[in-house]
C-alpha cells in the first residue's frame, strides 16, 4: 500500500490571539477562547490564560499540546520554589524562567507564544513578551497569536504610552486607568475577530491588582 | 572515511521503520456527548485498510475500569496498544487495594501525556481518541488527538466527524437531553456521516455511561434511503463540469 497521507508532522497551530497592559497599579491580561486546527473550530471555551503564581499570569497561543507541557513544567517548578524559599516566585523572576524553559528546548521547540502580565515587586503593573525560543523583553503592553499584527497597532494608537525609542528611558506603561485599559482590549479584540478566523468565540480578561484577581468576559463573533 | 551526514541528532524519519509513519488499518469517526445521566457515545465498526473495507466488526469503543468509555479512531493496532497500556495502569491502580478508582479525568490526562509524549520520540500513537465518563455525579467527555491536542466539551467527534456531525451537535445539543433524545441526535449525526464519508459502514455500536455503570450496545444498522433524486442524478444541479 503506498502511503497517503502529507509527511507527519509533530506540530499544529491551534490559534488565538493574547493581550496584555500594564499599569501604574494594575496589569490586566486578555485571550480569546476559541482552539481551531485548520478550518475547524475544536472548542468555543478553551482558556489560554494560567496563573503562574499570586502576582503572575501567563497567557499563551500556538500548539495546545506544547503550551499545556510548558505550563505543567512551569507549575512544577514553582512548587519546588515554593517548598525551597516558602514564598510565591515574583513576576520578573519567572519571566527568566519562562525564558530559560523556552531557550532548553532551542532546537526543538514548544511552538507557543507567551505573554506574561503582573504585578513586580514594587506593585507597578509589569508584561514581559516572548517569542517561541525564549527571547523576551519587558514592556508596557504587548499581543501574540494569530491577531497579534492586527492588534499591535491598535494599541500603540491607542495606549498614549511613551515609545520605547526615546531617551532617557521612560516608564513604559500606560497612564490610562483599569477601566480604560479593559475598554481598550474588549474594542481590540472585537477588531481582531472581524478579520482572524483563528480569534472569536470569547475574551476572557484577567485583572489583577492589589485586591487580587477578577475575571471579566465578552461574548466574540462565533464564525 | 564514509560518514553518514549529520541530522542534528534529530531522529531520521524514513529510515527507521519501527514507527508509525502513515496508519494501515483504520477506523473511521466517533461522535460522544454528554447528556441528562451521562454520556453517550458511537462509532461505526468499519476497519479500512487504505480505501479498501477490510474488517467490519470492530468494537471501536471500550470500557476503561470503572468509570471511563473510550472510543478511538485512526490505527486500530496502536489502539490495541493503548488499551493494553490502560489495562496495566488500571491493574496496577486496582493493586494498592485502598478502594480508590482512577476516574475519567485521570484517564484522559494519561492519554493525554501518553500520546504526547510519544509524539515527542517522533513516533506517534495514529489516533484521535474520546474519553467519556462519570464519577461522584460528575460527567465528563474529552478528546485527544495524535499530537497530543486536548479539550474538554460538552460534545466531541473525531476525524470527519468534527466537520460533519459537530455543527449538527452545536446546533441541537442541550444540557437536559434525555437518553433517547442523545441516541436519536447521535444517530442523526451517525446517519450524515454515513452518506457522506466514505469510509463509513452501517453498522454501528452506541455506548452509555452512567453513575451505574456501562452499556454497549448490540450491533445495528441505520435506516438509510437512496431515493433522493439528488442521489440519482448528482448532476442535475451543477450543469457544465461534466
């Protein structure tokens, strides 16, 4: 019998797209829930975002399989910081970690984009964004998935932050309130939806401040 | 000096025949949801061998220990596999006799780890596999593919499945579906894809899962009709290609 199917391939791209902004006191962090292959939708209500730790998310698009890996690996490895320093991992540390684990798996990698959104260790908002190999870069906001180019320049228009070009360096996050910032992603991510086939369905909008976390959701265009 | 070129330590694919690079024998769609007392579950008991019907009583659905059905499409010979691997892990469980049972949930995480995992040697499981099931009152249906792609929902479908019967599923499905209204749905479902994928044969096994216990049912087939002038003259409505 000759073989029919195209060459295995141990990859897949499950789609979505993530946002998240820092500010003064807050960090407010948004997926869509919809997990395609292809042109099929697998499930309308598939959660992309995880807490890492008290004062730490991670939301993340790509291959389903890796990101799920890369956050078992993650939650075992606070558990062991946990039991060694008996406190909670800060944000800025297990973004080097996220990094690190990324970078381990260099040439044959988790084919997940990451973002991580939350509070540093002076309360101030934080979000760290990553490529799939574990470059990473601390900023005032960020997108990655499927919709990152559409949603990219919607906030840079958007978020009235200070651009990272000027010098000296300025605070990159954004002088806008909690609720203006929640406005902002909902707006985006109802722009993204009208033309990603890989983003709809839902938003699911993480906001974490000094109170702790509260979850909002937005209904998306379900086609 | 004769050196073999370099592959990065990377396994090579064509030159190791012990793994699964195209499936042989396959099984077709399997289409499960969650209704009123649990889940149910069906998939026709076709075997393909290529494009050819090679075996036609398949039993493409097992129940796994206590709590747990499985349905399974794709290389029906890794399928034996897994349930070998399912029947050691369920003894050994059974072995610490403190009167736990692994549950659906633990179930479906070990698939999916297991498929996952052997995607990860490059020498994958050729399945999508369904795992439905109650524990203490708590249903559950859940899905994994081949790479190790996982999800939970109210309704899942394997292979064709997933574009033929699941917008049907999302159209009809309702949290009270009672047991007949689910089988009724299912076969609905299983009816489309037996016109439709050709792989399909009518013959299929539904299976139920409740708090009391597992039922698969006796082989049977669907009531079909051909009469359809569509069928009879394909092209009458599309005029011009042929």
């Amino acid at each position: 019998m000759t073989k029919q199917q195209a060459n295995w391939s141990p990859y897949d791209n499950n789609g979505g797209s993530c946002v998240a902004i820092a500010g003064a006191d807050y960090c407010v962090i948004a997926a869509d829930t919809r997990m395609s292959t292809g042109y099929n939708v697998l499930t309308r209500e598939y959660s992309k975002i995880t807490k890492l730790a008290d004062k730490c998310l991670m939301a993340s698009s790509g291959f389903q399989a890796d990101v799920k890996a890369l956050q078992k690996l993650l939650a075992a490895r606070h558990l062991i910081y946990q039991h060694q320093h008996n406190k909670q991992m800060s944000c800025p540390a297990m973004a080097q970690l996220l990094s690190n684990t990324l970078y381990y798996k260099r040439f044959f990698p988790y084919y997940s984009f990451n973002l991580l959104g939350g509070l540093d260790n002076e309360g101030k908002g934080c979000v760290y964004t990553y490529d799939a190999v574990g470059s990473y870069e601390r900023a005032g906001y960020s997108s990655q998935g499927t919709a990152s180019t559409l949603l990219m320049p919607y906030l840079d228009k958007m978020l009235k932050s200070p651009s990272p070009l000027l010098l000296p360096a300025q605070d990159a996050v954004t002088p806008l309130s909690e609720s203006e910032a929640i406005d902002i992603i909902k707006n985006a991510f109802a722009a993204a939806t009208e033309r990603d086939i890989y983003t709809g369905d839902k938003v699911e909008i993480v906001i974490l401040n000094a109170h702790g976390i509260r979850r909002e959701y937005m209904e998306l265009r379900k086609d | 000096m004769d050196q073999k070129p370099s592959n990065c330590g990377l396994p090579s694919l064509e030159a190791d025949s012990q793994r699964t690079l195209y499936p042989y024998v396959t099984g077709t769609s399997v289409v499960a949801l969650k209704y009123k007392d649990g889940i149910l579950m069906a998939a026709d008991m076709g075997g393909s061998y290529g494009s050819t019907l090679r075996y036609k009583s398949v039993e493409r659905i097992k129940p796994i220990g206590k709590h747990s059905l499985l349905g399974a499409s794709g290389e029906l010979s890794d399928f034996q596999e897994i349930l070998r691997y399912l029947d050691e892990l369920i003894l050994y469980d059974n072995m610490w006799d403190d009167g736990n049972s692994l549950g659906p949930k633990e179930v479906h995480s070990y698939l999916t780890r297991v498929m996952y995992n052997r995607r990860n040697k490059f020498n994958p499981l050729w399945n999508s596999l369904v795992l439905g099931g109650v524990k203490n009152g708590q249903r559950y249906l859940g899905t994994v593919s081949m790479i190790g792609v996982n999800f939970e929902d109210n309704h899942v479908a394997t292979g064709f499945g997933n574009h033929l019967a699941r917008p049907i599923l999302r159209e009809e499905w309702h949290e009270n579906l009672s047991f007949e209204d689910g089988v009724r749905l299912l076969e609905k479902c299983m009816r489309v894809l037996l016109y439709r994928d050709r792989s399909a044969v009518n013959k299929f096994q539904v299976a139920k899962i409740t708090e009391e216990g597992v039922t698969i049912s006796q082989p049977y087939s669907l009531k079909t009709s051909w009469g359809f002038s569509a069928f009879k003259n394909p092209t009458l409505g599309a005029e011009g290609s042929w």
